[in-house]
C-alpha cells in the first residue's frame, strides 16, 4: 500500500508527473501563496470536488465556510515559518455527504534549500474524527455524571475516573490513582462478591449488585454498582468496567420507612403486620418436622382503669416499660409484637411441647406482675396468657398466612379463657400431641422392613442458578410412603434411623438410586455435564471403613465424572475430628466428589473449621435470609457470609427459597445457586427432568 511518508518524499524534489496521476492516494501541490499547482484526480474528488484550475484556487477552497477561516490561518502560521502544514476541514460532497478531509503537507525545496512550494497528501477522515468527536462527548457526559464511573485494567488498576469517582475513593491530582488502597480495595470486595460463574466465565459478562465500601473517610458505604468484565477473543480480562452509586442514604431511608410500616410506633416493637409474616415462615420452617410453633397472647388487665385514673400518658409510659421487660423475659430468638392497645403477643420457635410452652409462659406472666413504679406512681400489674402451640399438621392442612391467622385466633381465645377463670394465669388452647411413644416404637419396627418392602422413594428438588437461572444440579430427599401414616417426611423418622442404625443401608440406597437416575438424564442429554446430584450423608455412613472406596466404585459403574456428585454434611459431621470421616472426606475431594457445608447459619462452626473443612459448597440455611427483600435486615450477614465463602473460593447455595423478593436479593448480593419452593418442589426423577427441560426450552 502507497504510505503518506513515501508520497511526501517523492513529492518534496519533483512535481506531479503522470505515474502520480494513476495512484489513488489524493495528492497535490502548491506554490507559496497557497494556490494549487498540480492535484490528481483523487484529490480533486475529495477535496475540491471535481476539476478546478491550476493556480486559481487554494486546497481549502470547498472547505464549509466555517473551517476555511482557519484553514487559512492555519496556513499562513505554518508558510511563514516553512514548517509542515496539518489542517482537518469538512467539505460538502455531491452526493449531499459532508465528508471530513485531513491535510498533511511539507515544504517542498528547490536545489538552493529554498522553499518554493508545498506538497502534501488529503485523506478521508470522516470516520475518525466522527469516532473522535464521539469520545469527546461522552467523555463530557461521564465526566459530569453524578455516577462513579470506573475503567480498571485486568489487575485492577484505573485506566479512568471520573470526578464522581475520584470524589468518591478520596484522589486527586496528588494522588496516585493506581496504587490508591481505597480503589484497589473496591475492586477486591467486587471480586470477592461476585458469583465465582461469572469471574470464570470465558466470555464477556456483566453484573450488577450492591457491595459494601469503606472509603478514604472511613465511613462504610452501600455502593450499587452496575459491571462489565470485557475478556478478549482468546478469554482473557482485557479490562473492568462500570458504574457505582452510593445507596446508603437510599436505602437507610428505605429500611426506616419499611420499620415504620412493620412496626409499632410507641413500643417500637413489631406489630400485627410483622407478626403474622414471622408466624407464617415460622410455620413453614416446621413443614414436615417435629418441632413446633408457640404464640403467647398476653393481656395487661385493668389497662382501661390505668388510662381513665391516672392518664393516658402514665398509660403508654407503662406500655413501653412492659415491652422493655418482654424483650428481657423472652429468649433471643423469640419475637415480640404488640398488636393492639394493650395486647402483646410472643412467637416461639422450637418448643418441644405443651409443658415446655406452658412454663415459657408462666415464666413471661411472673415478670410482667407485681408492682411498677411509673412515673413516680406505683401500679399493681397483672397479665392474663393465652397459649397456642402448632405443628407441621396444622401447615399441611393450610396454607401458611391461613395457619398464622388460625394460630393467633386460637391464643386469642386462650387468652379470654384466662381472663374469664379469673385473670393473672395462663391456659393452653387444647390440642393433643400427633404422637406418643408407642407410636415412635411401631414406626422403629417399620423403618426396618421399609427399603425391603419398597416404601422408600427418591424425589428431587432443583438447585438453579441464581444468575440465568439454569439448572445446575438437584438435591435428593428422602421420602417413606408409609403403608399406614401416608407419605412421611426425613425429619418424621431420620432420627429413628440414626439411632437404629437403618441410616447406612437408607442412605446407600439412596445414593446408589441418585447416580443412577443421574447417569440416566445425561445419557438422555436431558442435563448436561456440568450437573450435580446432592446427597446427605449421615455421620454413621462417613464413619463406615469402606465409605470412600464403595463411593467411588459406584461413580465408576455408573460412568459419572466425581464432580457430579456433591455430598451435604451438616457442621457437626464435617467438623467432626475423627480420623475416619476425616480421611474420608479428604479420599472423595482429592478424588473430585464436591463436598458441601450444609445448613450453614444454625450451628456453631468457627471460622477456622470453616476454612479447614476443604468444602467446595457453602449452602446458606434458609434461615439466614428468609427475611431478605421483605420485612428483615438479614444483607449484612448475608452479604458477608457470601463474600466470605467466595474469598476462601467456595460457591453458595442460598436454601429455602420462598419469595420473588428474597431471590432479587439474593442475586443482589452476589449468591452463586438458589434452591426452595419458589423454584420448584421435590418431584420424582420423571417429573423432576421433565421440568428441567421444560424450564430449559423457557
């Protein structure tokens, strides 16, 4: 190709001849006044559209009227001091394009070294300077905009800021922008934060979510940032890009305004609206287990006498200091509320029994009687206590928000019934136990005939991922279709298993049953390879000498890749020192078998058996983040559970995933996978694929 320096060169010692004439380079002379001397064709086409004659017109001469003002003082500062002349002009062509012309010309010499003429070179620049103008003005609008904006190289360090930005991270001038901390410590905490799917993806990806930041004031800050990792055509990071906006204001205002709708305006305590939301997860936290709910409605007697003699003010003086010693007789775990004038009610998680709930209650009622002291005025306080207690029967029977309103009805009545046998006690709404011993000893002598009658079956619950939604795996649970009972649930006879020793030969089963119907749907390519089965395996199993050789055995047979296989334990079996389940689980991740840390949140794992249990899966116990997205402020502990797990290179699995809110959330705020009603129930392995292609084809 005919380079603008070898035209220049040849153009500076002779003038145009009829070889330069042919060249589709656009080329021209002229003399010291700036008139042409000689042009070819191309130049005459771009430039001056057409032909014009020699001597009688300057290379600007079609240049829009306002370029050619300073194209001619352009050229007199360059003829003046014999130096080279560069002037960018636009001409209108024929065909109605306005077309950007660039002029590159040299003094050209004659054999005394003196100047007496120039010659040069026009290209077509429209596209360039087009691209060029393009930058300029959006350089202009980013750099303006009260958003931080972000270019980082592949190593994090700034490519630019904007001034938002530079306000923002505290640089300047004086600043070193790539070795500041503070930029280099938002781009960890994003790494930290975002799904490890998307850092290793080898495509262009984009993520938005909220992190958390301590900047150069030492203030900690909720940015919302909007990213682009860009990766180049061989995978590689070319570059980080994006936008951050402080929230924190945003959503302080938000939380208060959210408190303020759930909450009671004098006690400051949660009232009717959050207390019905709290009975209803409640109850569906205890959906096909053991454990029960209990709600104690309590009602200050005599409240109305208080108001009408002494004044509404001592009134609601004495409310508040009854909900400061609720909050101390309760356990941490339980929830108060006060839904009217003077009712309070307490949720209680876990309680065993009608006894345990009874005495619970009994312990609420003493420390809110006797004498207070309000505002200098001694009152004689008594509470009446209603008592109601329900279980999974109830939330099968009912949908949750129908079982929480039943629930509160029946303490409410409870509550009268008090009242009505004399006040100042407490009484049970009556509802008999499910089961008695006799009952737990038959379903013993059951579970033992139970896999050689063929009354277990497998069913499969998807796990998604949080960002696409695809199918990355599915958990098996367990299900005993009782000849009698119905379909009973893991947690109505696990426990029997364990302490009968059923659960080895159970979970084989279930294992082997798992591999198979696996190997079946990538045979089918109905999932494709990168799926996981999710397997529970109990603290009995791991302790069995030959655990690892027969598991691995089974992936061979079944011709899975190890990965494929992902194996659940709770802290304690995982956290277990035992040099057993310990070799064992060391045995299946060397081999490839994923180990996940099931139910994190509930337990009392350290941090340091968190990071030495080799785990390859955090999966989020549901009850860490069943508030998120509606009345809790669970982001905090979430949002570092899940940073920190992606620091020690772990993904998370958030369980029990019952709301639309609570998954954009947990998108939000980085989470890897997502499993729970909202995204599909346990179905058979049938049912389980067929929705997984179907969700797939969507």
């Amino acid at each position: 190709m005919y380079s603008r320096v070898t035209s220049l060169t040849a153009l500076r010692t002779a003038p145009i001849n009829q070889s330069l004439h042919s060249l589709p380079v656009a080329i021209f002379q002229v003399g010291r006044d700036g008139r042409i001397t000689a042009a070819n064709g191309p130049f005459r086409a771009l430039a001056l559209g057409g032909e014009v004659p020699e001597g009688h017109t300057v290379p600007w001469a079609n240049a829009h009227p306002g370029d050619r003002a300073a194209a001619e003082l352009a050229w007199r500062h360059a003829s003046e001091r014999n130096a080279d002349f560069h002037n960018e002009f636009r001409v209108w062509h024929r065909d109605g394009r306005l077309v950007w012309v660039r002029i590159d010309a040299s003094p050209v010499l004659d054999q005394m070294g003196s100047v007496v003429g120039y010659a040069g070179v026009a290209v077509d620049s429209t596209e360039q300077i087009a691209e060029r103008l393009l930058l300029s003005r959006l350089l202009g609008v980013v750099g303006t905009s009260s958003d931080a904006v972000l270019i980082l190289d592949r190593n994090g360090a700034p490519l630019f800021a904007n001034r938002a930005a530079e306000d923002l991270f505290g640089v300047n001038e004086s600043v070193d922008l790539v070795r500041d901390p503070s930029v280099r410590g938002l781009m960890q905490t994003i790494r930290d934060q975002v799904p490890r799917e998307l850092i290793d993806s080898p495509v262009s990806t984009q993520w938005s979510g909220e992190v958390s930041f301590r900047g150069p004031d030492a203030l900690e800050r909720t940015l919302e940032v909007d990213l682009i990792i860009h990766r180049g055509p061989d995978g590689t990071v070319e570059y980080w890009g994006g936008t951050a906006r402080d929230v924190t204001m945003r959503n302080q205002v938000q939380r208060e305004l959210l408190r303020q709708a759930t909450h009671d305006a004098l006690t400051g305590l949660p009232n009717r609206t959050r207390l019905l939301r709290g009975v209803a997860d409640a109850l569906e936290r205890v959906r096909g287990t053991r454990r029960k709910v209990a709600l104690l409605f309590l009602d200050l007697d005599r409240l109305k006498d208080i108001n009408d003699n002494i004044g509404h003010d001592v009134g609601d003086a004495l409310l508040i200091q009854m909900a400061n010693r609720l909050a101390f007789a309760t356990r941490p775990s339980d929830l108060v509320a006060r839904i009217g004038g003077d009712e309070f009610v307490v949720l209680c998680h876990d309680v065993v029994d009608e006894h345990s709930a009874l005495e619970l209650a009994e312990r609420v009622r003493a420390s809110l009687s006797g004498n207070v002291m309000v505002r200098g005025i001694e009152v004689e306080m008594t509470v009446s206590v209603g008592v109601a207690l329900a279980g999974a029967d109830q939330i099968e029977r009912h949908p949750a928000h129908e079982a929480a309103l039943a629930l509160l009805r029946n303490s409410d009545e409870a509550m009268y019934a008090a009242k009505r046998r004399g006040r100042s006690r407490c009484e049970m709404f009556t509802e008999a136990m499910r089961t008695d011993s006799d009952d737990q000893k038959q379903l013993a002598v059951d579970l033992e005939r139970a896999l050689a009658n063929d009354e277990m079956t497998v069913v499969y619950q998807p796990i998604l991922s949080t960002h696409g939604g695809r199918v990355m795996g599915a958990e098996a649970l367990l299900r005993w279709n009782h000849p009698v009972r119905g379909q009973l649930l893991p947690a109505q006879f696990i426990r029997l298993a364990e302490e009968s020793g059923a659960i080895v030969p159970i979970g084989n089963w279930v294992l082997e049953q798992a591999c198979t119907d696996t190997t079946a749907w990538i045979a089918a390519g109905l999932v494709d390879r990168t799926f996981s089965v999710h397997v529970n395996i109990s603290g009995r199993q791991l302790a069995e000498s030959d655990f690892a050789e027969r598991v691995l055995a089974l992936v061979r047979s079944r011709e899975l890749h190890p990965h494929q296989l992902t194996f659940d334990f709770d802290e304690h079996t995982i956290s277990d020192t035992a040099v057993g389940p310990t070799r064992a689980i060391q045995t299946l991740k060397r081999f490839g078998v994923q180990i996940a840390l099931d139910d994190y949140g509930v337990g009392v794992a350290s941090l340091t058996t968190l990071r030495q249990c080799g785990a390859t899966v955090l999966k989020l116990d549901g009850t860490i983040a069943r508030d998120l997205g509606g009345i809790g402020d669970d982001d905090p502990i979430v949002r570092s559970i899940i940073q920190l797990a992606h620091a020690l290179d772990m993904q998370v699995v958030a369980e029990w995933v019952t709301a639309a809110d609570q998954l954009h959330r947990l998108r939000i705020l980085g989470c890897d996978m997502v499993q729970g009603y909202l995204l599909g129930e346990p179905a058979c392995a049938k049912t389980f694929v067929s929705r997984a292609v179907a969700r797939a084809a969507s």
